[in-house]
C-alpha cells in the first residue's frame, strides 16, 4: 500500500494545527481560557509533533526503492496569459521535509511547554502563545512548500512574526529598537530574495510558480527548475553567469533570515525579546529557514555561487566565535555561538557538505534550544540579572539546569572519546562531516589553483576548538567557583518542572542524536539533489567524511584540554581573563571584538549616516527647490488672479456699474416730469413749445 496519501495528510495536519491554535487563543484566550490557554497551545503543539513523528515513522518504514516526492497543488488563483494557468496551494513532502517537520514540531512543543513557567505572570500572556504558535506555523509552511512564490509568502509571514515576538515587551526601549533591526535587516536580504526570483522569472517565464511537479516523476521544485534550464539548452557543466547571480540573490534572503555576514548584528540584538522566543528562533525556526532554503536552492547553485555561499559562512563562523568569546551578557554568548554554528551551516553547504550541514541543523536545534532555555531558568531565578560576571556557583542551587548546561555544551562542542574517535553527542558527527566536506572542497579548491583553498579547511577546524573554550567559559563563570554575588545566590532556586522537563528533554536528545546519525544521514542523502554543478569530489562527500573520522583529526585530547583549560581559567572569575585581555597585541583584538567590530558603528556611519544625508540633501532640494518653484508659481498666480480680479472689478464691473448709475440718473431725472400735476403738465408744454420756437428761430437765424 502507498503510504503518501496518510504521510502528507499528517503533515499538513501538523502543518494547520500551530494555525488553529493561534486563531482559537487570540480570539477566545484571554476571555475564556486565562493562563489554560498556554497549555491548550502545548497541548495542540503536542499533537502536530505526534503527526509528525507519526509520518517521519511512515516514511521509513516505506522501502527506500519505492519513496517518491509526495506533491499536493491545488488550483489557487488563476494567470490569464500565462504558460502556468494557475497559482496552486499545496505541500511537497521528501525525506528532509519528514526530518525538518519532526524537529521543528518537537522543538517548539517543548518550547510551548517552557513559556508556560517563564511567562507566568505577564499581562499578555495569552498573546505570545498566539504568537509563538503563528510563528511555528510560518516555519511549518516554508518547510511544506511546494512552490518558490509559496515559499515566499511563508518566508515573509516568519519575518513578520519574529517582529512581534522580539518586540513583544514592547513598552521598553530595546526590544522595539530590536525588532525594527530585525525587520529591516530581513527586508534587506529579502530584497536579494525577489531579485534572484526576477532573474528566474525573466529566464525562465511562468515556470517559477509552478509547484514541484516535472515530468512524469516527483522531483523538488529547485530540481523542477534546473530540468526548466537544462531544457532551454544550457550546459550543466558551464552554467550561464545569470544562474549564477540568481542563486546568489536566492541566497541573500537566507543572509537576513540566518544572520550571515554582513546582516548579522540582528540576532544578538534579538536578545531583547523573552528567553523562550531566543530559544526557538535560535534553534528550530527563523535562523534554520534561511538555511533550509539554502539547502533546498542547491539544485541551482553553479560552482561561483558555492564559493560565494562558503566565503559566506566562513566569515561568520570566524567572527561569531570571536566575539562569543569576550561577551560576558549569558544570552549573547550563546547568541553569537548560533551565529558561529550557522556560518559552519552555510559554509557545509557550500561546501558541498549537504548532508551533514542539514545534519547540524537538526542537532543544533536540541542543544542550542536547551542551552538558551538554561540561560532563561538563570536569569529568571536571578532577577533577570544576565551578566555572568555576576553568577558563581549557580550548579549547587541548579543542580538540573547546570546538568542540561554542560550536555549541551558538550554536544556544541562536539565532545568525544579520547583515542577512539566515538563521539559522545550528535554534534561531533555533523561538525566533523562539515569539516570533512570543507577538508575535500578546499582540496577541490587547490585542484582548481585557487591558493586560498586551505582556509576553508583550517579555519573551521581551529574555530571548532575555539567554540568548545568560549563554552566552557560561559559554564564555569554561571556554575562554577563561589558565588560572585552573595544577595542574588542567595534568592536562587532551581525552576518550575515545566522549565526543567524540556531542558532535559532536549538534553537527551542532543545526546540521542548520536546513535541516531547513520539512519539519519542515509535518510536525508535520500534527498540530496543530483547535481554536477559543484567543484570536482564534492559529490563523494560522506565517503571523505568517514575517511576523515578515521583519521582522527577533530577527537582525541585535544577537545578536553581546551574545555579543562576554559573552565580552569574561568572558574576563579574573570581575574585571569581580565589578565589575557590587557596582553600587548591582545587588548587590541579585545578591544575589536568587544566591540563586536564596530559593525554596529560603521552600519551608522556609511549605512545610516549616508541614509540620513541623502534624506537632508533630499529634503533640503525638497524644501528650496520643489517648494521654491511651487511657491513662487503660487505667488506668480496669486499676482495675476489680483491683476485680473483687479481689472474685472475696477474696469468691467467698474463700466457696468456706470451705465446702470447713468441709467438710474436719467430714470430720477425723467421721473421729475412726471409728478401728476396738471398746472406742471401745462408748465411744462408751454416750456416746451418756448423751447421748440427758441430753435426754430434760432436755426432760421442760422441760415
């Protein structure tokens, strides 16, 4: 029997589900259900993750021979004139689609459960649970799409979203200069978005809005567009430089959404926004829609838009571990770390490390939510205090919350087994494949004679290490040593169960993650696109991976003598980091990166600033030029409306008025004839007739 029809049926079940529940809380929460609505909103997350779980269980059980893309369009909005008759509504469902649908559903269940002890108390409490289900739904519906045009309109539903959660203590100055950064910022890269989407549309006409149907077969919808441009005559091998710019401009709309270098400074700001909503749109739903769409343009990225996509990701993973480094706020430790994984992400896919870069995006999700749902329990048990310089000791009032700290923060740093290369999470596995993809592509890259291929191979391998130190710092300054700040050890407690259940719960599964690595990666290659527009060897990239796990090159010693090292030196305090910072050469690299930089600065200088003085020098032109002429025609027509009005009121009414004067003055002369009295009526024929014989005479004297 075909399962699709039961698979894509749970699927969209747990696509509608987060929808629903956001509809039923903001009409009804607040005035029937209370503070129930935050467990009537679990509760339904509860149920989509069981339909997911349910269809991903389906999905592996059908023989991998027989699994096809499951395809649902619907006929939406018709195009007269087009080549596409319709616009369709739909879902696409492969191997990746289960996987992500899984993830992003039990993520945010157990986020959902979380909120309801963090938000306890807050006056719009009914309000961010129709939020943060509106939120799940948008990213359900980029994973769902069938279509680039649906994908979009998901993908800006996400963005909206995201703006109200950060914004959401919106009565205070920094979460709505936060969200307005996030916003703009996402508009900025969405705005690449629809210029790759033009690119396509004007290649490839009507073909851009059909959903992922081609042929007699079930394919993706990139994978549809890529058999659209092969059929127009373009060789895979030398992909036209349109193409090219067209998957850079796609990508650009992953640069906002993942915070990718240069629109990255969005995300720490993010911390503004309450804990659990820096939970999930670290983890499992904003920053991983811009690089699922990544991965899902690969079909259509040529060789120039792989080496863009890496240089991308290099950067930020470079300098996200930097700065993590030398933040001492909890919150934006782990927010630049998210920044840092994300850049290993994009640079995997670059890469050509598919499978493994989706990989850590699934494992990230787990320890990444977890570890942000710790730091929450911190600053909510210290009076929303997030400076670590403040912590000390907090693993003897938070034996659970620190025990779920340190998982997570072995499975981010890809924790093994000395000598043995067996990786203790699942993070180790996806890391090392990332850099084992990157190990063959820089090779690829030295192949090519490109003399900078091996940074993309040592620089990620070092910053592995660099990830497990900053860890270990932000562990040991909140857990470890004395307490630092007597009065706010004292007022510490560990958290309500409905805090502490999915932190473990996430924990596990960061640890899970591990066994679970082989069926996971020959799942999600089951759904890596076939292409050969990518740099020579990258195809065989799992083989490289295993080959490079058996060399050994990221376990062993190593990783423990830097996390022994970080939690050595923090352990005390900062007296010893404090020490390293003031080094000759090193205070000026603190200084760059406590700094962040200075990207915020230069963002205001060149970005800012120049948009400030265009719109003077506009408004200036404006105000002297365009008010100028129009205020000198208004004079110019106010003088000739006065002259004419002039002229009609002293000459044209002016002649009128004198006639009807005259007139009048005649008509009061006549009327003195005319007085009805008989000795005037003789008066005045005799006068008459003096006068008629005065000029008869006269005119005889004349002759």
């Amino acid at each position: 029997m075909d399962p699709s029809h039961l698979i894509l049926t749970l699927l969209l079940t747990a696509t509608l589900a987060p929808l629903v529940s956001c509809l039923v809380v903001l009409f009804i929460g607040k005035r029937v259900m209370g503070t129930a609505s935050g467990w009537f909103a679990t509760v339904v997350m509860a149920v989509a993750f069981g339909c997911a779980l349910w269809a991903l269980l389906a999905w592996m059980g059908w023989p991998a021979a027989q699994r096809h893309t499951i395809v649902l369009a619907v006929p939406w909005i018709p195009l007269p004139g087009s080549e596409t008759p319709w616009l369709y509504l739909g879902g696409m469902v492969d191997s990746l689609t289960v996987a992500m649908m899984a993830m992003v559903t039990g993520v945010s269940m157990l986020v959902h459960l979380y909120s309801i002890g963090y938000m306890e108390g807050d006056a719009r409490f009914e309000r961010f649970f129709a939020y943060l289900s509106l939120f799940t739904f948008s990213m359900l519906g980029i994973v769902m799409s069938h279509s680039l045009i649906m994908l979009f309109v998901f993908w800006e539903l996400v963005g909206l979203t995201s703006y109200l959660l950060i914004g959401f203590w919106f009565e205070k100055r920094a979460p709505q200069l936060a969200c307005r950064k996030a916003f703009v910022m996402n508009r900025i890269g969405d705005m690449g978005f629809l210029i790759g989407f033009g690119i396509l549309f004007w290649k490839l006409g009507g073909n851009v809005f059909l959903p992922a149907v081609a042929g007699n077969g079930r394919v993706s919808m990139f994978e549809a567009l890529r058999q659209a441009i092969e059929a127009q005559g373009y060789s895979i091998n030398h992909p036209p430089l349109w193409l090219t710019a067209a998957g850079i401009g796609l990508f650009f709309g992953a640069v906002g959404k993942s915070a990718q270098f240069p629109l990255h400074t969005w995300l720490p700001d993010a911390m503004e926004g309450p804990t659990p909503v820096s939970s999930i749109v670290h983890s499992a739903t904003m920053v991983a829609a811009g690089v699922y769409l990544t991965a899902r343009i690969y079909p259509i990225l040529t060789p120039g838009a792989h080496l863009f996509v890496a240089t991308i990701g290099l950067i930020t993973l470079t300098i996200a571990a930097a700065m993590a480094l030398v933040m001492t706020d909890i919150k934006r430790v782990l927010a630049y770390s998210t920044l840092s994984q994300l850049g290993y992400m994009v640079l995997g896919l670059g890469a050509g490390a598919w499978t493994f870069a989706l990989f850590h995006l699934i494992t990230h999700a787990f320890f990444k939510c977890c570890l942000f749902q710790c730091s929450g329990s911190v600053i909510n048990a210290s009076h929303h205090e997030q400076d670590m310089r403040q912590y000390g000791g907090l693993g003897k009032k938070m034996p659970i919350t620190a025990g779920a700290y340190l998982v997570s923060t072995l499975a981010i740093s890809g924790a093994s087994l000395p000598f043995m290369g067996i990786g203790l999470t699942g993070g180790f596995y996806s890391k090392d494949g990332i850099i084992a993809g990157c190990y063959n592509y820089g090779s690829a890259l030295a192949v090519a004679g490109h003399t900078l291929g091996p940074i993309f191979y040592w620089t990620p391998l070092i910053i592995a290490f660099v990830t497990v130190f900053y860890m270990a710092r932000s562990f040991a300054l909140t857990f470890m040593g004395q307490p630092r700040n007597k009065h706010l050890y004292e007022h510490v407690h560990e958290a309500p169960w409905t805090m502490t259940v999915p932190q473990v719960a996430l924990a596990l599964s960061a640890v899970l993650a591990m066994p679970m690595v082989l069926p996971f990666l020959h799942l999600i290659n089951g759904s890596m696109p076939t292409v050969s527009w990518v740099q020579p060897g990258q195809a065989d990239h799992m083989k490289v991976a295993y080959e490079h796990v058996e060399k050994g090159l990221l376990f062993g010693v190593a990783w423990i003598i830097v996390l022994l090292g970080g939690i050595a030196m923090y352990r005390p305090g900062m007296k010893y980091g404090h020490r390293v910072a003031t080094l000759p050469g090193v205070n000026v690299l603190y200084t760059w990166t406590h700094n962040k930089f200075y990207f915020d600065a230069l963002y205001d200088i060149f970005i800012v600033g120049c948009g400030k003085a265009l719109a003077f020098i506009v408004g200036t032109f404006d105000k002297y030029i365009v008010d100028g002429l129009v205020n000198l025609a208004g004079l110019i027509g106010k003088g000739t409306g006065f002259f004419i009005g002039s002229f009609d009121k002293l000459v044209v009414d002016g002649a009128v008025n004198a006639a009807a004067d005259l007139t009048q003055a005649g008509g009061r002369t006549l009327r003195l004839t005319q007085p009805g009295r008989v000795r005037v009526y003789v008066l005045l024929t005799f006068a008459t007739g003096v006068v008629v014989t005065l000029i008869v005479v006269a005119a005889a004297m004349l002759r």
